[in-house]
C-alpha cells in the first residue's frame, strides 16, 4: 500500500483535487475540469491565508483524499477559536480504507495544535452515510444549517 503522508496541498495537487471533488452525484452537478482557473485563483486565496489548511492525502505520489479545515477565531464561547472542517473527499479507489477516518483525525489533531475548542462541520442532507461517519467519530448532529446562494 505504501506510506501515507498528509501535507498541505500545492497548486499542482488542484486537478486531482477538482476531480475528488467532482466525483459523486452533488459535486458532478456544481464541479467541472473543463476550466481550472477558478479553482487556481481560490487556491492562490487560500494559500495566503494562515487560517486556512488545505491538504491532501498522497500515496505513492498520487493524491488519493482531501481536507480542507479553516480556523474560525470568535468572541462566543468566551472568545473561543473553532475550526470548520469542508470538502473531504476520498477518491473512489480509496472509499472504505479508513483514509477518511484518518484525515478527520488529522484535522482533529491540527485544531487541538490551534487552539480550538469546538470543531464542526457540515454536510449535505443527502448524505445520510456520511452522517453515520461522523457520528462513529463522536461527531453529534446539534444544529440546523442554513445556507444562501448569492
């Protein structure tokens, strides 16, 4: 199986990224390769920011997941620093290894390493296995999300 490593994604990581992305039946519907460039400027956006940690998971020199986790400092929960896990995607070859348990720890492990003291995330309603992994993982359902696209 050879030696995983996670580490910060780089700007030649973004087509394999995209294509993660892009690979299931909501991201086939909002995710294209046809153009990078939207992607490019956005990684070029993250990469400039200290809060932001975009990382992938690489085997054998093949990207094989990804992560992206921001840290969110706030003034509720007296002053409390929170991180936002998004975008995990494993690519298809790779689903059931544990690799998405590990990244998850992963980004558990970096928010401690931050100073967060909540960690959060969202996921679709339609993901009903996904929600199953989260909460294996000690994730708990305590909201409502609402979103607005602009």
């Amino acid at each position: 199986m050879g030696d995983l490593e996670i580490r910060p994604a780089i700007a030649d990581d973004v087509p394999a990224i995209v294509a993660m992305l892009a690979d299931d039946p909501l991201g086939a519907q909002r995710e294209s390769l046809d153009d990078l460039s939207p992607y490019l400027a956005a990684f070029e956006r993250l990469s400039g920011d200290r809060n932001q940690h975009l990382v992938v998971a690489v085997r054998e020199s093949r990207v094989i997941g990804t992560l992206h986790l921001t840290v969110i400092p706030g003034l509720s929960r007296k002053g409390a620093t929170r991180s936002l896990i998004e975008a995990v995607r494993i690519h298809a070859d790779e689903r059931g290894s544990g690799l998405g348990t590990q990244l998850i720890e992963w980004a558990i492990d970096e928010s401690r390493r931050q100073d967060c003291r909540l960690v959060q995330l969202t996921s679709d309603a339609s993901r009903t296995d996904a929600h199953r992994f989260y909460e294996r993982l000690g994730f708990q359902a305590s909201h409502v999300g609402f979103k607005m696209l602009l």
